[in-house]
C-alpha cells in the first residue's frame, strides 16, 4: 500500500498490510477464527485499547469496543474485517481504521461524549468460512435462526457451533442480543466502494440509498463416477458437463433480466481428481437483483433451465442464504449528508451488515472511493486522500451527533 503514509490511525492499514496474504490468490485471506483473522482481532483489540476503548466480544463473536461505558442511544461505528478469499485490502478494514481514526482525532480535540459511543466489528460479514454473509449481524439482529446457523460447516466439516467453542463462545447463548441492540441509537458504516459509482460522480464520498435483493443457493450435480479412460463418453454421466452447462445458463438468465446479477465463482467437483469422472459437482450461485422478486425470478428462470439437465445428472437448487432490498432511512441519509456539505446518494450491489442492521435500527452508510472500481481482488483501492476525506466525514458526523 505505497502511497499510505503514518496518518493517524489510518497507518493500520499498513499495520496489517501483511496480515492474511494469500500467495496463491493475491490479496488477503482473512477468515473468522483463523490465523489471520484472529490476528486482525487481536490488532484491532490493541489498537482500541491504545485509544482507551473498553473492548468486548459479544455472545455471537462480534467485537464492541466502548468510548465511555455502555448505554443506549450509542453512537456505534463499524464494519468488518474479515475477507473474500484473495480479497482486497480496503473491504471491511477501512471502515474499522476510519473509525477509530475519527475517535482518536476527537479525543485529541478534547470531545467529551454525551452519549454512548462504541467501534463495532462485525464477525464472518463476507460469509466466506460458513457460507452465509454478514452471519455476526444477522445472528445479533436475530436475522437467522441460530440453531441453523450453529449446524453451518465450513470445508473441513466444522461446525460454525464447534468454531464457537475454540472461540471461546457458548453456542448456547447464539443468536439475537436484544441487550446490545437496544443499545444501538445510530449505527454508521463506511465502507470503500465497490463498484465505479463514485468514479462515475467524479466525488470521494457518498451516503448509501439502498442495497441490491441477494441471496446464495447451492446448485448440485449427480452423475456416475467413473474412471476417466475406461468410460466411453457414450457411457457417461458427467456432473460438470451438467454443471458446465448450468453456469453458461445462470450468466444467460441474468442477461435476460435487465440489472440482474448471478454469479458462480466456487465449484466442487467430488471427488475430485484429474482422472476421475465427478460422481457429484456443486456450484454455488450468487443472485441479485433491484427488488425481491426479481432476484427470485432470475433464480426461478436458472431452475426451470436446470429442469432437463444436461448429461443425465440430477440437479437439485438450494437456498442457503437471502437478504431482500435494503432501503435506508432517506431523512437520515439526506440528514447525514447535508452536514457533509451535500454528498450524493448511492444505491450499491454489495451487501453490509449496516444493510443488516438498517432492518432493526437507525443506520446509514458512507462510500469511500475506489478509483478501480474493482472490489473483492487485489485491484481494490483507495487514496490516501480519499481514505481522509473518510475520515474527516466520520469525524464531523461523530461531532454532530455524540
Ligand atoms: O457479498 C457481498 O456483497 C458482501 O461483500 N458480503
Ligand atoms: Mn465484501
Ligand atoms: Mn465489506
């Protein structure tokens, strides 16, 4: 991160530049309760206490870390700082440096709170260990059943239950904690952009207006496994052709629905080896869409598509995770907004835990420009200038409402 220069708080984007490199991916790997992302924590926890935070982490693994003691009507700030597999460096943690950033300027201008105030970090946001996004804020906003959320596995079989545990949680106490919702007055998350929305303004900043329908459901091929030079091609079954197939439809149903997205970027072919036809193929797909329903149709359409699959397979199509339109507060967005002298309001296709939270309390979104406009991959980026002008938003937003 070259042009990143000792600023405030904002050195800990260097501070953990080398945290949870991916080699083999680029970018940053940085998954709940792994290495990297235990370090993240373990960082994050220093840095807040450096700052006299009182840190905390709640019974679903999200950590809070208190400016003054814990109340309602808090002011809490935050996001995440867990990754996409190769994700990029700016995707959750420059929402949690900003944050502390922006405390730390306040407390060296001398600002007394009249009001609770916390730094947030929300755990599995990007979903990318069990499955399900944004997992830390749904299971405190009581978004997802917790016994269905303890049974999630990640690729090695384990239990997101079982994780828990070695987390040094009860997976008895799962699941909504209205004591620290009803804390929350205001939750505010800045996030960098990810699409080109800001390029596009020719601005640095802009509130959030709303967040596509998304959702993820598991697409599953069974054929016959069979050896891969003994099996005449007239006597198979193959799942990835079958599945082959399916991706090509999924891109195909999201071209026929104007502004959709699908997307598969994980497959697994079981078992697995160079010369074995698959016995099974799983995709996952990734859906989005304006509204509720269109989401919905564009998958309705990737189904019916898979009625006759291709090969002789068997296709099956499951849900494993939803999260409908998000609308944020509009006077709360226009308020934020016009303290910051009038920036604009911008729908975005990514989901956050503030989309989570928006359905529970206050909650509003800042975007920080992203001159690549490329997100979840090594090109995510941000400029010093731009991450300040975050940062100075925060700060003026802090000072108008603590
Ligand atoms: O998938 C998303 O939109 C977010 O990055 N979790
Ligand atoms: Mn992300
Ligand atoms: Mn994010």
């Amino acid at each position: 991160m070259p042009d990143l220069v000792a600023h405030g708080v904002l050195a800990g984007l260097d501070e953990i530049s080398g945290t949870g490199r991916d080699q083999r991916a680029g970018g940053y790997s940085r998954h709940l309760w792994q290495s990297a992302e235990l370090d993240l924590r373990a960082w994050f926890t220093e840095r807040a206490e450096r700052l006299g935070l009182a840190v905390e982490t709640d019974r679903n693994g999200n950590i809070w870390a208190w400016w003054g003691a814990p109340g309602r009507d808090a002011v809490v700030v935050g996001s995440h700082l867990d990754s996409v597999p190769g994700g990029g460096a700016y995707d959750g943690p420059l929402g949690v440096v900003s944050a502390l950033d922006a405390v730390a300027r306040l407390q060296a201008a001398g600002v007394v709170p009249t009001r609770p105030c916390a730094v947030l970090v929300f755990a599995e946001e990007e979903g990318s260990r069990f499955g399900v996004a944004c997992l830390g804020s749904r299971l405190l906003s009581g978004a997802i059943d917790a016994d269905k959320a303890r049974g999630l596995t990640d690729r090695g079989g384990i239990t997101f239950a079982e994780a828990a545990v070695t987390a040094g949680l009860d997976p008895a106490h799962l699941g909504r904690d209205q004591e620290a919702l009803d804390r929350i007055g205001i939750f505010l998350e800045l996030h960098v952009e990810q699409g080109r929305g800001l390029i596009d303004l020719a601005e640095p900043l802009a509130v959030a207006s709303s967040i596509l329908a998304h959702g993820r459901w598991r697409l599953s091929f069974t054929g016959q496994g069979n050896h891969a030079g003994a099996t005449l091609m007239t006597d198979r079954r193959d799942p990835m052709v079958a599945a082959a197939h399916a991706i090509v439809a999924v891109q195909q149903a999201a071209l026929d629905s104007p502004g959709a997205r699908a997307t598969v970027g994980r497959i697994e072919a079981v078992p697995g080896g160079t010369n074995v036809i698959p016995s099974a193929v799983h995709a996952w797909l990734d859906a989005r869409a304006e509204t509720d329903g269109q989401a919905r149709a564009v998958v309705a359409d990737i189904t019916a598509r898979l009625d006759s699959p291709h090969a002789g397979c068997a296709a099956t199509v499951t849900e494993e995770s939803w999260t409908g339109t998000v609308t944020f507060d509009p006077e709360l967005a226009a308020r934020l907004a016009l303290a910051l002298g009038g920036i604009p309001a911008l729908p975005t296709g990514a989901g956050h835990d503030a989309g989570v939270l928006a359905a529970r309390v206050p909650t509003a979104m800042l975007f920080v420009r992203n001159p690549t406009g490329i997100s979840h991959s090594p090109e995510e980026f941000a400029t010093l200038e731009d991450c300040l002008a975050g940062v100075e938003a925060l700060d003026t937003l802090l000072r108008e409402l603590l």
